[in-house]
C-alpha cells in the first residue's frame, strides 16, 4: 500500500503541494512571467520490497511574450519554459513497480523544456506551434491531473509511454502541431515530434539540438469537441486519435531469428514502426451554481496498440473529480481514479522466462490496477496542498 505523504512537518509545510505563483505579469506590456513549485511526497506502508518513503519535487519558470508588440506579428508569441526537478522515486527504491506514483519524478537535472514560436491564422481558428517542445504538453493531456499524483493517470495515459517513443515533459526536442477548430467546439490535431532517446539521459539540458541521435519521429492525430463554462452548462470533452510512431525500438520477446532471447542468449531484436489509438472523454454532470467551479466531472479513457511488438495490449480508465466540496471550499476537491493496463502475451511469456531463470515458479499476472483518491485543500490563492 502506498500513501501520499510522508516526512511529516517538513513535507507537509513546504513540499507536499502543488504552488502555482505567477511571479509577474505583465500582459499589458505583452509578455508574462511564471513560476511554480510542485512538490510530491510519497510513503510505502505494507507491500512492495521495504517500507519507506521518498519526495520528488519540480521549480519550473518560464516567460510568454506576444512577439505582436516589437516585430508586428499579429497573434504570434515566443513560450519559454525551464524545469530543474529533484528528489526519489517510491516506485523505484521501495516498490519495485514500473509505473511512479509521483509523476512530478523523472530527468532529475534543469532543462529547457520548452521553446516554442505559436501563431494564430484565421481569427484564431488556426493554431501553430513549433520549436524544441514535447508531445505530451499538446495531445493526451488533461486539466484534471491536477488532482492526481500517480503517473498512472497523470500527465498522460502510461499507455502511450510504454508503446512508443512518446516524449515528454521536461525532455524537449524538434516538433509542433497544427490545431484547426472547424467549429468553435469542433477541432482536428496533428502533430510531429522528434524521438531522440539521448535527451533523456541525466547529463543533458535540453541545449543539445543536433538530430544525429534521433531515432525516428511520432505522429499523434485526434479529432475533438470540447464546450466550455462559458457556452455550456455541463462542459464537455470527446477525443478519439491515434499515434504513429517510426522509431526504433526493443523486441519485449524475440531475438533477430524469431526465438525467446531469453533462451537463446542472442540480442533482443530491433524492431521499428508501431502505432496505437485512442477515445477518451470528460464530462460535467453536475454544476448547482454558474457563477461557482463547484460540480461532478467524471471522465474516462481507452487506449489500445494497433501495430508493434508491444509491452502492453490495452489500458482502460476511468474517474471522477468534484470541484468544491463542503460549504465555502468552492476550490477545494475530492477525486479518484482507477485504471487497469493489461500487458502482452510476449512481455508476460519475456517475464515469465526471466522468472524460472532465476529459479522462480509463478506466472506473472495478467493486470496491473492502480487507484487513487485524493482530497485537495486550496490553502490560499498561490498554495494548494
């Protein structure tokens, strides 16, 4: 069993919430300065392969400037984003569980996470980003992960990550998207983003922008609708999409002729081309009072692979959030999340070989379920715990 605390006082007081500060802004000038702190602690009390705990915390700052003001580009603005993140991994030093239950973890070192030129076209109906950015900013992200802490749900569907080369935050490379709202609700997205697996490694800082190590690209596509607030009572969010992904990658079974490389002693295979798809929804059903964020959202998701060797089949999910809770905690929030990744005939048949290497007997299980339920406490406008 895992908690979400732990190191009581310390943790509690300054590191165990979410601080979003704007550190200046100044939109009448034309640009804004951001800057928060995210901080998530973490605490194994039974299971896994000691008790212990372990905190993992994220600055991030960054700078928007509407390039309209000094170069008289209309609708265009410069994004800059730097990251530096720090700490351990639950997961990795007491569960021994391959999905993190603190997602604020991962290229524990400062970074350039995003630098990006976005223009709108057609009274902005036409939306283009481009520069050194990450995929998992811009598709198969979710508002709602701010209520979450496991990576299982957030920021993304592990899903994505586990069957293809899906590149994420903070680790940038070459890429950008083209967004078109056919409707005010209605929309269609696609997008191009460079795998280049040596940007990952601890001793990069997102300055590194050669290609000679790319290993290919992924190309995520979806087609949407989404209301808002302002022009629904019950917001609401439909996705269906997909992903393409040219890279390079591990066989989870198989050598170069066909054989468990686990037996024959041989090189996994290199294999290349995988793809998968998606649908995926949230939905208001709840909203007592317009003029409040107080109300019920669940949302779901299903993703599935569609070509590949692939350590995974299918990841299901489904949620709720209930903004505001008791009376006069409008910003306060309760929600849980469970989610159930079914893994591959030949990743379990790889782990089941693994196994009786070493001696072992059992088979591996089928599933992995993780669930998480979460109270959150708006402490003051610029402290969240």
């Amino acid at each position: 069993m895992t908690m979400s605390f732990g190191r009581p006082l310390a943790a509690l007081s300054a590191l165990l919430c979410s601080l979003s500060a704007v550190a200046g802004s100044f939109e009448d000038r034309g640009y804004a300065l951001l800057a928060s702190y995210t901080g998530e602690s973490a605490l194994l009390v039974d299971g896994g392969k000691q008790t212990g705990s372990a905190y993992a915390g994220q600055f991030f700052v960054g700078a928007e400037a509407d390039a309209g003001r000094p170069f008289g580009w209309t609708g265009t603005k410069l994004k800059l984003y730097i990251a530096s993140r720090h700490g351990d991994n639950l997961a990795n030093d007491e569960i021994g569980n391959s999905v993190s239950v603190q997602e604020i973890w991962g290229a524990q070192t400062e970074r350039l996470a995003n630098l990006t030129i976005e223009q709108k076209l057609f009274d902005n109906r036409v939306i283009v980003e481009a520069g050194r950015t990450v995929a998992n900013i811009h598709f198969l992200g979710s508002e709602l992960c701010n209520y979450f802490q496991t990576n299982s749900a957030c920021g993304n569907p592990t899903f994505v990550f586990r069957t293809s080369g899906f590149t994420y935050w903070p680790v940038s490379s070459w890429g950008g998207y083209v967004k078109a709202f056919l409707t005010p609700q209605v929309y269609v997205h696609a997008g191009v983003f460079e795998i280049n697996p040596l940007q990952a490694r601890e001793n990069q800082h997102g300055l590194n922008w050669g290609i000679a190590d790319a290993t290919g690209v992924i190309a995520p596509v979806a087609i949407g609708y989404r209301s808002t607030p302002a022009t629904a009572r019950l917001p609401a969010f439909y996705e269906i999409g997909g992903w393409r992904d040219t890279s390079r990658y591990t066989d989870p079974l198989r050598d170069a002729d066909g054989f468990a490389a686990i037996s024959s002693g041989q090189p996994y295979a290199s294999r290349s081309e995988r793809s998968g798809v998606f649908v995926r929804f949230e939905q208001q059903v709840t909203r007592p009072d317009p003029a409040s964020p107080r109300g019920l959202i669940v949302f779901g998701a299903a993703l599935w692979g569609t070509s590949g060797e692939l350590t995974q089949d299918r990841f299901f999910e489904l949620g709720f959030v209930q903004k505001g809770t008791f009376k006069g905690r409008d910003k306060d929030s309760f929600a849980f999340v469970i989610n159930r990744q079914r893994y591959s005939g030949a990743a379990l048949e790889n782990l089941r070989l693994q196994r009786a290497a070493l001696g072992g007997g059992d088979d591996p299980a089928q599933d992995q379920v993780l669930m998480e339920l979460s109270y959150g406490i708006q402490v003051s406008k610029l402290l969240r715990v």
